[in-house]
C-alpha cells in the first residue's frame, strides 16, 4: 500500500481524534473532566502547532489548527451552571458571571485556530498562531484559576 504524506497524516490525525472521542466518553456526562481533557487536546495541538513554525507543513497545520478550532465549539458547551462547584474545577467564577466575555474568548480562539490552519507558508502562519497564542493567553489569565504552590 503506498499511502501518501497527507494520506498518512490524515491517518495520525484520525487515530488521534479517536483517542480524544475514547477520552470523552470517558468522562461523558461530567463537564469538567470533559473540559479538562478537550483542554489537554488544545494542549497538545498548540504544543505540535508551536512546533510548525520551524518546519512548517501546510497540511498538518490545517489538521491541528482544526483540531484547536473544533474544540473550542464544543468547550463553549462544557459550563454549564453549576459546574463551577465541582472542586477539581480550575475555571475561575467569572466564567460563569462574564459568560458572554468568555464565550466571545472561545469564539475567537476557534476563528483564529482556523485562520491559522488556512495559512499557506510559514510566515503567515507564524503570524496567525502567535494571535492565537495571546488569546489563549489571555483566557486564561481572566478565567482560568491560578495553581497554588506546592
């Protein structure tokens, strides 16, 4: 079987939407746990998104940046009220009372993860994810709790 590079990357790809989907159902029905794993997925796409801006590759920036823009569609649906009391939680409360600021953050980060994936050399593309670098960033310093010192 001869497979082509995309071939082969849409195979790495699908494999690892697969374990996302294993690792949801997992935690089905808890929207932390489940928000805690897509977040560990954005994770690991920006980490291999990073990565691309020194070897740069059109269509695995495509399929990472998708993987980045699909995940924050489904985090906007992840807390829900109530959520919030769950102690293993790292959101910050004001998720849930500035829900539109933290909505309209989610919405961003996916038009920019897809805009990212659009990027046709490695300039564009560099310049696309550092945007959405700094609006992850940025989310986080609003919503996201700050970890205590061991």
């Amino acid at each position: 079987m001869n497979l082509s590079r995309n071939h082969l990357w849409a195979a790495i790809a699908g494999l690892g939407l697969a374990a996302g989907l294993a690792t949801a159902a997992v935690s089905a029905g808890n929207p932390v746990e489940e928000r805690q794993a897509t977040m560990k997925g954005v994770a690991k796409s920006m980490k291999e998104g990073g990565a691309l801006q020194a070897a740069f590759d059109a269509a695995k920036a495509k399929t990472t940046m998708d993987n980045v823009a699909a995940a924050a569609k489904k985090l906007k649906g992840l807390y829900p009220a109530g959520s919030d009391a769950d102690p293993k939680s790292g959101a910050d409360p004001k998720v849930w009372t500035q829900k539109a600021d933290f909505e309209k953050r989610l919405a961003e980060m996916g038009a920019l993860a897809a805009n990212a994936g659009k990027a046709k050399d490695a300039d564009a593309y560099k310049a696309a994810y550092k945007s959405l670098g700094e609006t992850c960033k940025s989310c986080h310093d609003v919503y996201r709790l700050k970890k205590k010192p061991a």
